[in-house]
C-alpha cells in the first residue's frame, strides 16, 4: 500500500494575487520559508522512501526543507509531471484581471473542457493525467510499503485527490490545498484512500507504516 504526502510549496510573493504559473524565478519568501521548515519539522518522525518535486524553485525549496537532515535514497528527485500546469497567455497575469476572462468561469465551473490560451497553454484534463499517472509509476517503482512525498501544486494537488477519490475533474475546484499544506493518499489494490486533506498542523505519527492489518482498509491517522 504505497502512501503519498502531497505537499504543496509555501508562499512567495506572488502567491494570491498573480498566476505564477511557470515563470522562473519566483522562490519562497520569508513566509514561505518558515512553512517549508516547519513543514520538514512535521515530517522528520516520518520515514520516507523518496522525496520528489516539481522543477520550480518554490517546489525545490520546500522539498529541500523536508530533506534536511535525512539520509533519504537518492536526494531530491525532480519530476516534470509534478510541475504547475502550462497556464499559457494567462501566466504572469493578476488573478482580479483574468476574472473578468470569459473562460474564467468554464475554469471554475467546468475545467474539464478548458485548455488555456496560447502555444504552450495545457489542458486541465491533460495536466491531471501526466499527475497521476506519475504518481501510480512513482507507486510501482519505490513498491507497496513505501512512503514518499512529493511537492507540487495547488491545482495539481487537487487534480490528484479528485481522481483518488472518483470526482469527475468538473468536481476538483471544490477541493482546498493551502500553501505548505499535507494531503495524504494511501493506494491499495482496489482503490486509493484519502487519508488527509489541507492539513496543516495535526499529528503525524499515525503516517508511520503499521505493515498489518487489512490491505484494502486504510491506516493510520484520518484528515
């Protein structure tokens, strides 16, 4: 039963008001790097089998913070397929103006048939599948009794949980992921557990593999 701790990156100083999308240079501020540490402090009773991240810096810096002071196989491993998706025309682009963008409300309304503006803008529907599917071959490679983080993205975090949980991608802008927040799936033979969501402070010692019990029942700690 493989179990992964999505996390998302902590502020920077564009977080909120501007979609950052894939613009380089954009780091953790101060905020964000106090998140990222305690996010690492939350984590260090819990044994990981890898910790991967989105190439974008604030992602890196968060992963690198849930390292310190580990001996984990192989460092930080970097995935594409975790990175934000390709916002398109929309990148670098207050959230107040695009608002006013007709294909703002289908964004939140019915995201499934969005692909955004642009030579390089990503369908919503794609950038779920290249989500998930890197996460069920992060599964089989590191093997059923592992545990691994991965730091990404609000949206594709919450692209992951809508497909955990059976929810028609039209369903995933009714799911929270804050900045620096845990959310937990445990995949079993027969279907994935959502064992924590937008978690943001409570105890973590119930994420430590008991390796007994039912296969198909999660384990462990609820959201």
């Amino acid at each position: 039963m493989p179990t992964v701790l999505l996390i998302r990156h902590g502020l920077t100083a564009k977080t909120g008001p501007v979609l950052t999308g894939w613009t380089p240079g954009v780091p953790l501020d101060e905020r964000g790097a106090a998140q990222a540490g305690a996010v690492g402090a939350r984590l260090a009773a819990v044994p990981l089998d890898a910790v991967v991240s989105s190439p974008l810096e604030r992602c890196v810096q968060t992963a690198r913070a849930v390292l310190e002071g580990r001996d984990t196989p192989g460092g930080l491993d970097v995935d594409e397929r975790f990175g934000e998706v390709r916002y398109g025309d929309w990148t670098g682009r207050e959230l107040k103006e695009l608002a006013e963008e007709p294909l703002w409300k289908v964004v939140q309304a019915h995201p499934s048939a969005v692909t955004f503006p642009g030579a390089d803008g990503e369908a919503l529907a794609a950038a779920q599948l290249r989500a998930v599917r890197a996460v069920r071959d992060w599964n089989d490679r590191l093997g059923a009794e592992a545990v691994y983080a991965v730091c990404s993205h609000g949206d594709i975090i919450k692209a992951i949980v809508a497909d955990a949980l059976g929810l028609h991608l039209d369903q995933f802008q009714r799911i929270q992921v804050d900045p620096a927040s845990l959310t937990v799936i445990r995949y079993t033979e027969l279907r994935p557990f959502l064992v924590r969501l937008n978690d943001n402070g409570t105890d973590l010692s119930g994420l430590v593999p008991a390796n007994q019990g039912d296969s198909d029942a999660p384990v462990g700690g609820g959201a």
